[in-house]
C-alpha cells in the first residue's frame, strides 16, 4: 500500500511540474502577464530608452607608450585617458539612435582608481599638480601580484526631444582598466618581544618613516616599550627615529637597550612584518656579537628560550632580527643588550 501511495505522489509532482512549464511556455506565448502582474503594459526594447552614451577609452603614459604589465611599488607615474568625451560636442548618435543637438553642459568628473585584487582594497589617486583633466599621477603604494589600474569619466549633457523646446539630461560615461603587478621595494619590519622571570618584558617594532618614501632608501624608526626597557614609565614608547631600512640597522646604546639580569632566562617572540610577503624560511634572530655587517650569533639561532648563563657573553652583545621577503628585499636590524 505504501509503494502504491509513493508511487502515486511521484506522477502527481510530475504532472504538476509539466503543467507549470506548459502554462509559462503558454504564458510566453500569448504575452500574458497573470504570472508577472508587474509587467503589465511594460515593454522593454532592445535598447534602454533613456540614452546615456557609453564612449570607448584608452589610458596610457603621458609619452604615449603603453602602461607596462609591471609597476614598482611608491613609484608614480603619469597617465593619460583618451575618449571622446573631453570632445567639444557629445556624440550625435549611440548604438544607431539619433541624439539631436547634444550639448555638453558640464565639465567632466574623473576618478582614477588603483585596485589590488589580492586584497580587494581600491585606493583613489589624487594630485595635487596642475594637470589637464585627462591626465592623473598613480602610485601604487602597495606591491601586489594582480593589481589594476582604472579610469571613470561621467560627463552631464542635454539632447532634443521630439517635443518642441523641450530637452533632456543625461550622463556620458567612459571607463577602462588597465591589469598591472607591482613590484616590492620595502624591506621587512620586524622586531621582537623579551620577558625573563616574574613577567617583566620589553618589545621593540620597527615602522616605516616616512611611508612610501621614494626615491631610496627607506627610513624607519625602531619603538621601544616595557619595563626591560624603562623601569621607571613601563607604558612609555620610547622612539629611535631615522634609521635606514635594509641592511645594518643599529640602535646604539645611548639611544636604546634591552636590560637584563645576567642569570636571566630570556623568552624571545619574533614579531615578523613586512609590506607584502614575508619569507619564513630565511627569518633569523637570537643574540650576536657585535653590530652591523652580517650577524655573528653567540645563541641557538630562532630559539624561543635562552639562558644566558649558558653563553660565552661578548663585551658588546646585541639582540638581532634578519629577515627577508620574497621579493629578496632584506632587514638586519640591531638592538643593544644590557647586562646588568
């Protein structure tokens, strides 16, 4: 009985849905609108009846030569758009129909656009030299592997209606985009964190000052905080402002230092940052001898945990960060060691 009644559903849906296929086909058909009440008197052509021309654009450098498929990250360059609607007169036709007597009757609104896709974040270019209005700086401050460059024009115009003295407004629009990478000049920021028995530690973090300067090199200031840095004002940040970012970043002793007990057991944390990509594999930090140049580690390389009674101390020892991202761009930066 129950396969029966199974079996008798099933050609009750199936009916059902041929039904309804046949009364939409029908629908269809006969231009009937009882399915779609909203429809009803509406007819819809094959072009939209209020003409907002859309112009074609190319976009390229200010020589005329094409925007090359790679840019450099903080590098700007100079753009050019060109489409029809910096034309005296709108166009007098679009997509075959007649627009009669155009007339532009306002200047147009251009917006230039550097969009990463890897992070679908857009940023607005902006100048604040004397251009021509088709022109634009773009600097894309970020490197990425699939970026783009974009332009949008909208410009207000009026045409002829069939009414005598009558017009109508409207928007011409232009838009184009340009697909570009962008390469990574920014060598990493990193620092560490430090803490030793009963919980006192000190951080330092390096920040790039001034951001997205170029030409190079970079600058950056290394911020130091916590209690093995000023017992005195734990919560002060204390900043060494002006080191070049790269190669042999060195805080000297004056400026800053990481105090400890000299039978203390240091807790190290890296705090690895860069720009675009960081390459994990060849991030190094610890305890070296001395600064500047390449490190000369005294400590097990990348140790979270070291004792120091367990070292031969040097005269001048020195916390170290060496990192590097994968374009090969490369940090070494130098903070003093105080042993009390």
């Amino acid at each position: 009985m129950k396969i029966k009644c199974s079996l008798l559903l099933i050609a009750v849906i199936v009916v059902s849905a041929g039904s309804a296929t046949l009364f939409a086909q029908d629908a269809a058909n006969t231009g009937s609108s009882k399915g779609t009440p909203w429809l009803e008197g509406v007819t819809i052509g094959e072009h939209p009846t209020e003409l907002s021309p859309v112009l074609p654009m190319k976009i390229y450098l200010e020589n005329g030569e094409a925007i090359p498929a790679t840019l450099t990250e903080d590098v700007p360059i100079t753009l050019v758009a060109d489409t029809a609607i910096f034309d005296p007169a709108p166009p007098v036709e679009y997509n075959g129909v007649e627009i009669p007597n155009p007339l532009w009757v306002r200047n147009a609104a251009v917006s230039w656009f550097f969009i990463d896709w890897e992070t679908n974040k857009n940023t607005s270019a902006s100048s604040t030299q004397q251009l021509a209005l088709n022109q634009m700086v773009v600097t894309p401050v970020r490197p990425t592997g699939k970026g783009a460059i974009t332009c949008h024009i909208g410009r207000k115009m009026r045409y002829d209606l069939s009414e005598p003295g009558k017009t109508k407004g409207t928007f011409a629009n232009s838009s184009v985009g340009q697909d570009v990478r962008v390469l990574d000049i920014t060598p990493p920021t990193c620092g560490l964190e430090i803490s030793v028995k009963g919980g006192r530690s000190g951080t330092f973090w390096v920040a790039e000052n001034p951001p997205n300067k170029y030409p190079l090199p970079k600058l950056a200031d290394v911020y130091f905080s916590g209690a093995l840095v000023n017992e005195l004002a734990v919560d002060e940040i204390l900043a060494v402002q002006g080191l070049q970012l790269g190669l042999g970043m060195v805080v000297t002793p004056e400026r800053a230092a990481i105090s400890v007990p000299a039978d203390a057991v240091l807790n190290i944390k890296v705090n690895g940052e860069d720009n675009y990509k960081l390459d994990t594999g060849k991030l190094k930090y610890g305890i070296c001898s001395g600064a500047g140049g390449e490190p000369t580690p005294i400590s097990a390389i990348n140790s979270a945990e070291i004792k120091l009674s367990d070292l031969k101390m040097p005269d001048n020892p020195y916390l170290y960060v060496d990192a590097t991202d994968l374009a090969g761009n490369r940090q070494v930066l130098f903070v003093p060691l105080k042993i009390k």
